[in-house]
C-alpha cells in the first residue's frame, strides 16, 4: 500500500523482501547453470580423463543441494508474489497468461534436472539424441527469468 511520506509500511517491507529472495535464488540457479555450461563442462571434456569426471559429478552433486535450496526459495516466494499481485487486482489476462508459461518453463526446467527428487541433487546431464538437456534446462530458466522482468516491469509494484 501507497504511504504519502513515501515510507515504507510492514507489507511493502515484505513485498521487497520477497523480490529480493526470488531475485537471488534466481540469480543461483541461472548462474550456477551457465557457470557450469561455459566454464566447468568444456573443461572436463577437454581435459577427457576419470579424475575430471568424477570432480564434475562431485561438483554438480555439491552444488545440486544449493540448487535445490534455490528452488524452494523460487518457489515459495513466487507464489505468495503470484496471490499477492491476483489478490491485489492487478491480474489481468495477460498477466496471468505470461506468468503460466513462466511458471511452466520454471517447472519443466526443475523436472529435468531432478533438483527436487531428494538423494539425487542434479542429475547427470545427458545429450538425448541431438538436444542437449543442459542448454534447454538454461534456456527454460532464462525463458522465466525474462518473463519475470518482464511482468515487474509491465506491473510495476505500487510500493515505495
Ligand atoms: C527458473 C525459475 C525462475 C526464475 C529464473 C524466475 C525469475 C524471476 C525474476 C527475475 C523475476 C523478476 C523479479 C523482480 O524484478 O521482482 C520474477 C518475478 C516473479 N516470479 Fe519468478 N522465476 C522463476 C520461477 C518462478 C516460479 C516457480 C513462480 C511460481 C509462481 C514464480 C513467480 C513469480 C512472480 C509471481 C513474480 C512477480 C511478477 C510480478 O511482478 O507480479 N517464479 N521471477
């Protein structure tokens, strides 16, 4: 809610809060997929020996719990963003139509990697015939996070 000082209340307080934890777990996961992508994997398949293989699955192993962690985070606060937001009457059909193939994208990229199957962190990436389910698995998060900005950027929050 709008205070005339410009101040902000208890909700609005929350409302950043909120943003600023799906911003961050955002900037984890698609970070942590692309740091992997162009640095980490090119590396071990140059490299083409045990020890480097066995430190890449050691490495998406230890770094799959932070995913995981990443997407509880994602996932709990952009829900309560979603019924603030539908609650607050600013749902519009466009809204919510971008914000369903956001959120589809978002889960489709979670499914393929397996972050939330407990004991298994991030599986093993696999090339499946000519796609590359690592590269989709970015090109799925990067999909929500564009459509992320843009639905904040299209429904500016009426705080501040
Ligand atoms: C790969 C997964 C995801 C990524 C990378 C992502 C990224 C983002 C980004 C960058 C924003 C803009 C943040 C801001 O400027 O405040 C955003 C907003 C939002 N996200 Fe996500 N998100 C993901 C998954 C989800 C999921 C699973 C939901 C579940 C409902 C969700 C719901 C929302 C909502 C409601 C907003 C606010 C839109 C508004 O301003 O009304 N997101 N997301």
């Amino acid at each position: 809610m709008k205070d005339v000082g410009g101040s902000l209340d208890i909700a609005d307080a929350g409302q950043v809060f909120l943003r600023l934890a799906h911003g961050l777990a955002a900037a984890v996961w698609v970070g942590g997929g692309a740091y992997y992508l162009l640095a980490v994997r090119p590396n071990i398949r140059s490299r083409n020996d045990e020890a480097s293989r066995a430190l890449g699955v050691e490495v998406q192993r230890e770094f799959g719990e932070w995913a995981a962690v990443a997407t509880i985070v994602m996932i709990a606060s952009g829900v309560i963003l979603m019924f603030e937001r539908l609650s607050g009457g600013q749902g519009t059909t466009v809204y919510v139509a971008l914000l369903a193939i956001k959120v589809l994208a978002a889960v489709a990229a979670f499914w393929m990697t397996g972050v939330l199957r407990p004991s298994r962190g991030i599986s093993r990436r696999r090339r499946t015939g000519k796609l590359d389910t690592a590269w989709l698995v970015l090109g799925l998060s990067i999909a929500a996070f564009l459509i992320g900005a843009l639905l904040t950027t299209l429904y500016p929050a009426d705080i501040g």
